[in-house]
C-alpha cells in the first residue's frame, strides 16, 4: 500500500531496533545489562520528592485543561529566573517556550528556520539531526568529528561550510559522548558565526545556532559554557534548547523549554499550536512550583549527578583494566551527562562460530547474546557503520551492575580472534 514519500523513505531509529532485541530477550529471561537508552531508571533514579508531591497536587486540584500555548506564565517566570542566576542570561517570559520535552523544540526549530534544499550543518556523532534535517529536506552538511577533540566539531571543521548555511546544530554535554566544548572552541565557531552575518543582506536569512544544552546541570569538572553568554551579539542568532528531562531524571514528565529571539520563539509556539505538542498542566504547574526554591533544585541536581559521574567512572577504570590487559578497547574520560565513549576495535573479527564480525551492528548483537551487554553504535549517530565507536549509558544500571557485567564483556571479547 502506498504512503507518502517522506513516510515511505524514513530511517527507523537504530537505537530503538537494539532496544526491542533487548526487551524480547529479557522477556525470555536473560539478564541483560542495558547501556543503551538515553533514560534513567526510576527506581535507581527517583524524580524529587517535592516534584512528585507538586505533581499530585496538581492533579488532585484538577488542572487537566490546556495549558497556555507557550506553557504556563509561572513556569516561564521561574525559568527566567533561572535562566538569570544559574548562567546570567537575560530572557523574558515572552522569550520562553514550554513543551513536552526538548524534541518538540528541536522539531519546530528546524521547521521554524529551514526550507526545502537550505543548508544545515551539523556535527557527527550527534543526536538525531540526521532525522530532522531529513524531516525538512535539508541540504544537510554533516562534519565528522574526531577522538583527538572529543567528537567535537572545531571552528576549522565548519569554516569552509557556513556560507549559505541557515542552521547549526549543537549540543553541549553531547550526545552521544558525553563530551563538552572548552571555552575557547566554542568561542572561535561564535566568532565565525558572527563574521558569517556580517556578510548577509537584509533579504537573507542570517544562521541560526541551535544550542541543545539539555545536559548542562549535568557536568563534572569540566564547566559548561554557552554562546551568548561568551558574546552577547549571539542573543540574535542562537536558540537554546533546555528543560528537566536529564536534571531532574524527569525523562517522562516530559518538560522541556527553549528560548531565544523573539520572532524565531514565536513562529515556533504558532507551528506548535498544530502539533499539540504541549506540556501537560499539572507538570507545568509542578515544576514551576518546584523551581521556586532553587536551593532544593541545586541539592538535588548536585547528588544526582554525582550518582551518575560514580558510574561513568566505575565503566571508565572498568574499559580501561581491559586496555591494561591487552584488549583492543579505549574509552574517553566523561565530562559530563550519562554517557561513556567507548572503543571496542573488533570489527574484522572472527566468531567463535566462524562467522565474521562484519561492522558495529554486528558486534552489538553479537555482544548481546554473548555477553549480555548492550550498547548502542555511533552508526545510530550518523556514523559509518565501520567506525567502532560506541556509546554507554549508565542511566539504566546501579554500579554494582555495571561491575558485574564487566568480565562478561571482558569474556566475549577475548572470544573473538
């Protein structure tokens, strides 16, 4: 049967196939240590207490009509608020756009900004641009990123690509990596992006910068920086996307929020209006109510984090002892969000059934089944299915899990020659 064409060539997420082999498996009874979604288990990682009592509430008061079309005016205020202490950014409630999660943003963002055959740049690995630029038939420039700059895209990497362009895409923690730009990388591609501006009409549309810092609460040592608070000429150009999902371990509450220049925040709450992609009300009215007490914000997001960086750092020695040991594997040291890079250099390698690991799909099913270990390929990200670098959440597991499934992925590996 027929559909439309966009339907019919859409790419399935990666990510969600490997998922489902997990799911059929633990349903069969097999014990699987999944590191591959991007979410967190609830029960290893509750939402904050107050959240959820503020959630009840909300309900139990009835506030189960629409909300505003760009989210509640007191949870607007709050993340003004926030916005100002937290990175001493200047945004009206006015400039302040609630939805259901950051993917609605990132959605409307492309939408609001490109046209069919406009250039976009984004980096790779990255998360899901390749879809969305596929979404609104974007001419869409892809810049591989390596090891040696954490999979960070530099400003020597998209200077031959920004004339003509109308979107960049980044994000800070990255995801996949886990990676962070330092001030000085990202200072050198504002610069380029306002030397790019300089250059256009006023006919022309000037290039956008879309900043997903989702992450940004969750980092380590390294501190998070953003465009405009590194050049305040960027306020014209950058859209930032932010919310709770990650912060808060919140993935299913579903409250995300962007902000930027008022006539691009405004096209985006007007196409969203069709799409109905609205943060519930009592959410809403829960998180503004728990935002109002940023001391309660700060303890949480500081021991949740620090759960998380214990983990990262137990998979991190973990990959490494391997390394020690002579296995051909690296992992680079976290920086920040939920996720390990990890090299596991096997592509090539024989099974012990004699059938070849053929490129990183491969190996992850293979990995599966032998090891019960689960991890998602940079393939899922962009990449070449060649390139054998994968990703590890460890929002799933509990360290002693993590510790656990080590000498079982230690085991198949060694298996393969």
């Amino acid at each position: 049967m027929k559909v439309s064409k966009l339907a019919a060539n859409l790419i399935g997420s990666e990510i969600v196939k490997i998922g489902n082999e997990v799911n059929d498996l633990k349903a069969k009874g097999a014990e699987i240590a999944n590191l591959t979604i991007g979410d967190l288990n609830s029960n290893i990682y509750p939402i904050p207490a107050k959240l959820k009592e503020e959630i009840q509430k909300a309900y139990q008061n009835n506030l189960t009509n629409y909300p505003p079309a760009n989210g509640l005016l007191s949870l607007r205020n709050e993340v003004s608020k926030d916005l100002k202490s937290r990175w001493n950014l200047e945004y009206s409630a006015n400039d302040i756009l609630i939805t259901a999660g950051s993917r609605p943003l990132i959605y409307a963002v492309y939408k609001t900004i490109v046209d069919e055959g406009d250039k976009v740049i984004y980096p790779i690995p990255s998360w899901n641009n390749n879809h969305y630029a596929y979404l609104t038939s974007a001419d869409a420039i892809e810049v591989k990123t390596t090891p040696e700059n954490n999979f960070l895209p530099t400003a020597a990497d998209l200077k031959p690509h920004l004339s003509g362009a109308v979107l960049l895409a980044l994000c800070s923690p990255l995801n996949p990596t886990g990676t962070m730009f330092t001030k000085d990388q990202l200072s050198e591609i504002c610069e380029l992006i306002i030397e790019e501006n300089k250059k256009r009409g006023a006919d022309e549309k000037p290039l956008y910068l879309m900043y997903d810092q989702i992450y940004s609460n969750l980092t380590f040592d390294a501190k998070h920086y953003d465009p405009v608070s590194l050049f305040p000429e960027m306020k014209d150009y950058t859209i930032y996307i932010d919310g709770i999902s990650k912060c808060l371990a919140a993935t299913g509450v579903r409250v995300g929020w962007g902000f930027g220049p008022s006539h691009i925040i405004d096209k985006m709450k007007a196409l969203l209006t069709h799409v109905g992609a609205w943060a519930p009300k009592p959410e809403q009215e829960a998180t503004a109510k728990y935002y109002q007490n940023s001391e309660d914000v700060n303890t949480f997001v500081d021991e949740f984090k620090g759960k998380l960086e214990e983990s990262l750092k137990v998979l991190h020695k973990g990959i490494q002892d391997l390394k020690g040991k002579g296995l051909a594997v690296e992992s680079i040291e976290p920086m920040g969000a939920l996720y390990l890079t990890i090299k596991l250099d096997y592509i090539g390698k024989t099974k012990p059934d004699g059938s070849t690991i053929e490129n990183s799909s491969d190996l992850v099913f293979y990995l599966i089944n032998e090891a019960g270990v689960a991890l998602v390929p940079f393939s899922a990200f962009g990449e070449e299915k060649s390139e054998p670098w994968f990703r590890a959440s460890v929002g799933g597991l509990a360290v002693n899990e993590i510790e656990v499934m080590m000498p079982k992925l230690e085991q198949a590996l060694s298996n393969l020659k």
